[in-house]
C-alpha cells in the first residue's frame, strides 16, 4: 500500500493498522511509514 506526494508526486510505502471493536462497530485506521533501516 502507498499514498502519494501531493506536491512531488511520490509514492509513499506505508504500513496499514486496523482495529475494529465488534460489539460498538467501531473502527480505527492509520497508515504508517515504512522506514528502511540501514545496518552497515
């Protein structure tokens, strides 16, 4: 999944967290950025 730069048109890699409550039919939805991690 990615969202895109408005202003530079660049793909985003995001991680997608979702957590639903099934008795008040609540949901919760957020979008994280991938981060690389460079081990040398």
């Amino acid at each position: 999944m990615s969202l895109t730069d408005n202003l530079t048109d660049e793909d985003i890699p995001v991680y997608i967290f979702v957590f639903a409550l099934s008795c008040s039919q609540y949901a919760y939805v957020e979008g994280f950025p991938i981060k690389k991690l460079n081990y040398e």
